[in-house]
C-alpha cells in the first residue's frame, strides 16, 4: 500500500502526522502538488511536482495510484475515481469516503456548486481545528494498524510452516 496526498490543499500539519506515519508504517508516501514541496529526507517520503492546470494533480494521482493504496484529499470527484479503481480515501479531518458514502457527498457538492453559481453565500469548510487533527490521526492509525494486520495475516498465511 501506498499512501497518496493530493498535496496542494493539504493542511502542513496533516502532512506532518503523515512524514510521521510513513518512518513508523514503513509506508511509501507520495505528495503530488504543482508547486514544489519540502519534504523531509526519508527513504519513505517524496514528493510529485505536476504542471499547473485544473486537476492536474488529480489526474496524476489516479494515473499512478493502484487498487488498495490510500489517498489524502478533500476532493470529492478525485475521491470518487479512486474509489472505483479500488482505492481508499480520508480527507484533512479524518473523514472516510467510501462507495456507500461517495454518491451523497458528490450530490452534495454539486448542490453546493449550483447555489454559488446562483449567487447564494454558502460560505466556505469552518477553519481547520484541533479536533480535525485528532480525527485525521486517528483514522489513519485505525487504517494503518488495519492494514498490519493484513499483512501480517498474508505473510503468515503464505508461510509453509504455519508461523
């Protein structure tokens, strides 16, 4: 598994929880962004630099992203491409998209986009929290330890001699 981040929009102290979560997981980690990105040096971590245009990063992301990896976006059309292609989702605040869940927020979006077409303040996503942080953390643990698991439970069942 990899973990993807749709890096232009991604709040600097959920990609610090994710320099982190990458050393420990031992997880590559792949932040995709048109403007260049510092990154800490680690074996793990790297960052993407695609050439600005309306979702060039998006496109890149779910060109290069496989069945089974993870990506870190706030954006729902992007969220949703993944998820058909196998992939799962948690945006900045720890939220978990999902097949089940995706249509609504694609609805939603799309309500939202009509109404400030039309002139309607609907205001924008209330400033990111101390509570976000947490939930993001958290999420992503509960996926990371999800995924030990499985790999863990892979890796003994491939094992002949039933360790």
């Amino acid at each position: 598994m990899q973990i993807w981040v749709d890096a232009d929009a991604c709040p600097v102290v959920i990609k610090d929880i994710l320099y982190r979560a990458a050393q420990r997981w031992k997880h590559p980690l792949i932040l995709v962004a048109n403007q260049m990105l510092r990154t800490p040096p680690s074996p793990y971590i790297r960052a993407v630099q695609v050439q600005r245009g309306f979702d060039v990063a998006d496109d890149y992301i779910v060109q290069h992203s496989s069945a089974g990896d993870l990506i870190i976006t706030g954006d729902i059309p992007l969220a949703s491409q993944v998820l058909a292609k196998g992939g799962m989702v948690l945006n900045p605040r720890g939220e978990r998209y999902t097949s089940e869940t995706i249509g609504e927020r694609l609805a939603m979006r799309d309500m939202m986009e009509e109404l400030r077409s039309a002139g309607v303040d609907t205001g924008g996503p209330a400033s990111f929290s101390q509570s976000d942080r947490r939930a993001f953390g958290n999420a992503l643990d509960q996926l990371m330890m999800a995924q030990a698991r499985k790999e863990a439970s892979a890796a003994s069942g491939s094992n002949s001699t039933g360790r």
